[in-house]
C-alpha cells in the first residue's frame, strides 16, 4: 500500500501530513543575529540594518557584535593576528592547500584544526585560518612564493596582501572590509543552517563550520559571481546589454546574478557593494567594469520584468560582488572562499547560539514507498 506521492510542489500532502519542500517557509530557530526580509528588502545584522553596520563597524567589530564577547576591536584584532602567524607556520606545507580547488582546500585545512572546545577561542582560530588557507593555496597555484601575514596589519589588509603578495592602499582594504561585513551573516541559509544542525548534536565549534563549508561549496548556494564576471566579458560594452541579454533569455539560460530566493526587491547587499565600488574611485578597466554592470542591471531587470512579470527578479548579492572583489585583486578562483571569510563570522556565532540552546535538531519526515507483507 502507497502511503502518498510527492509531487513538485512547495507542499506535499501524505495521509499523515503536510511537508515542506525544502524546508521552505519553516521556522527553525529563533535567533538575535540578522533578520531577512526578502519584501521590504531589509537586512538587519547584529541589530543593525547592514547598510548602516558595513558603513559604521570594522570586521573586528562585527565579531564582538556577533560572538557577544567581552573582547574589545582591539584585542579582536591582536589575537587575530597572533592566530594568522600561528597558522600561516603550521598550514604552510600542508597537503590541504596542494589540492587543485580551492573549496576543497579551505574544507582540508579546516578540517586539519584542533578544537579546543572554549567556543570564542575556536571562533577566533576559524576567523583567522581561512584567509592563511585561502592565499596559501592561492600562492601554490600560481608557482608563487607564500607571502606571510603580519600580526600587525589588520586582518581584512591582511588577507588581501597573503593573496597579491604586497601591502594594499587602506581604502581597498575598507571597500574588501564592507564586503566580509556585508556577507558576515543572512538569516538560515543552507551553510549556517549546517553549521548549526552540527552544533546541535554538541559537536565542536570546528566540526560545524567544516560542514558550512562543504555547504556552502555546492553552487546552489555559493553562488555565482565568478560567473558574473564571465557575462561581463562577453557582453563588453553597455549598449551590447539588450542584444545579449536577450539571447541569452531565449536559449533557456539564466541571467547570472539576477533573482534571489528570499529577496523580492533589489537584496540590499547589492547597493552596499556598488556603493563600495564608487568610493573606491575606480578607474580604468574597473571603471569601464562597472559601467557594464550598472547597463547590464539596468537592463536584464527590465527585461525580465517583461518576460516574467510575476517573479520579480532584481540584482542579487552576486551581481556586483564580482566586480567589487575583482577591484580589491582577488581571483575569481578565490570568491566563494572569500565569501566564507566573512560568513565566519556568522557561522561561529550561529554556533554559538545553538550550543546555548542545546537542544537537537531532529525534524521528521512523511515516509512515501512503498510497505511490503
């Protein structure tokens, strides 16, 4: 006897009750770190709307904000740095940055820590190892010498010289530090909902955001901004934008960085990265970048509106991440792990939160085969 049949809809009924494709809609955690509202176009992180925090607050900060420690921005920042060194000696050799992609990296070398079980403590050791991991598997790809980190930059200017092997002007620095802000945490993602899914069976700190990484590796949610890029080129110049758009629209292809699962309006962090973008005073071939993209947002919006007016798709957080993390001299082999360098952030104090509430997360599930006998 079948007890049901699943069908592609966002609820499913069985004889036993309703399911929930995806989890969508379901409430799981109540939580003080960041609230999404995808219609108002709202993002409030740590209390703050996150236009306001990744203008107002440095990374360091946004730390405190989030783990709730007693720890100042500055010794934030000095134990940051102590860590960096630490790590960049003992990851260096590592198999984990020799392997060829660099999700997989990060994952490795993360996996490779030893939990100390004080959760701000291995909060601190995370937020400093995925930088290290990041530029050192960056270095070894490229056949270039490691450059170390200094305990004495912060840790945004930071990850940015382990990467490009130099110092960096301070107003990239900034413009890369209202990024990892910006992406510091979003309400119950896949990754974060991983994180804290782990951390409900009292595992460690460490253990739960290897598991947001492996999370966050799958492309339908790390996103696509590298791709982004990719679009860019082959469009070129703005008045190319209709044309190609177009095409693209009428082989079945997506628009990349348009649409978003939640937002229902232009996601916020979009406006915060293009805002990056202008005060970084771009010029040249980021300048010529950003023009492309603001023709391309411009015109994909409206004709998508025209192709498909009842789904309201608006530049997501990818659009113009590509663009901002090309200007501060990122790789774009290096985008989805310089996103985890800032949802670090939030992954450790997710973590944090569901260890106080230690209770397990166990939903059920609507079985559907078939019973034999």
């Amino acid at each position: 006897m079948s007890t049901g049949k699943m069908t592609k809809t966002n609820e499913t009924k069985t004889n036993e009750e309703m399911v929930a494709r995806g989890l969508a809609d379901v409430v799981a955690v109540a939580t003080r770190l960041s609230k999404v509202d995808g219609r108002a176009g709202e993002l409030i992180i740590g209390g703050y709307p996150v236009e306001r925090l990744a203008g107002e607050r440095g990374f360091e900060a946004v730390a405190g904000l989030l783990w709730g420690t007693d720890l100042s921005s500055q010794e934030v920042q000095e134990e940051l740095g102590r860590l960096r060194v630490e790590l960049f000696d003992r990851l260096e050799g590592s198999p984990a940055v020799r392997l060829s992609e660099p999700m997989d990296a990060l994952r490795a070398g993360l996996a490779g820590l030893e939990a100390s079980g004080e959760l701000v403590e291995d909060a601190l050791t995370v937020t400093a190892a995925v930088p290290v991991i990041n530029a050192l598997w960056w270095r070894q790809q490229t056949g270039e010498a490691p450059f170390a980190p200094s305990a004495s930059r912060g840790h945004v200017a930071d990850a940015i010289a382990m990467v490009v092997g130099e110092e960096v002007d301070p107003s990239v620095a900034r413009a890369f530090e209202k990024y990892l802000v910006t992406v510091s945490d979003h309400g119950m993602n896949a990754s974060t909902f991983t994180a804290r899914v782990i951390a409900s069976t009292r595992s460690d700190l460490v253990s739960a955001v290897v598991g947001a990484v492996g999370a966050l590796k799958g492309p339908l949610h790390g996103g696509a901004p590298g791709p982004v890029l990719d679009m860019l080129d082959e469009i070129g110049s703005p008045e190319r934008a209709e044309e190609w758009i177009r095409a693209e629209l009428a082989a079945g292809r997506r628009i990349m960085g348009m649409g978003h699962r939640v937002y229902r309006v232009r996601d916020p962090r979009a406006a915060v990265f293009e805002g990056a973008l202008s005060e970084l005073s771009v010029t040249g071939e980021t300048a010529a970048r950003l023009e492309v993209a603001r023709a391309v947002e411009r015109t994909a919006e409206r004709v998508l509106a025209e192709r498909y007016p009842e789904r309201n798709l608006k530049a997501n957080v990818e659009f113009y991440t590509a663009v901002l993390l090309e200007a501060v001299g990122l790789p774009r082999e290096l985008f989805t792990p310089a996103f985890a360098a800032g949802r670090i952030l939030g992954w450790s104090a997710h973590v944090m939160e569901q260890a106080a509430e230690d209770r397990l997360i166990r939903p059920r599930s609507a079985y559907v085969g078939e019973i034999y006998g």
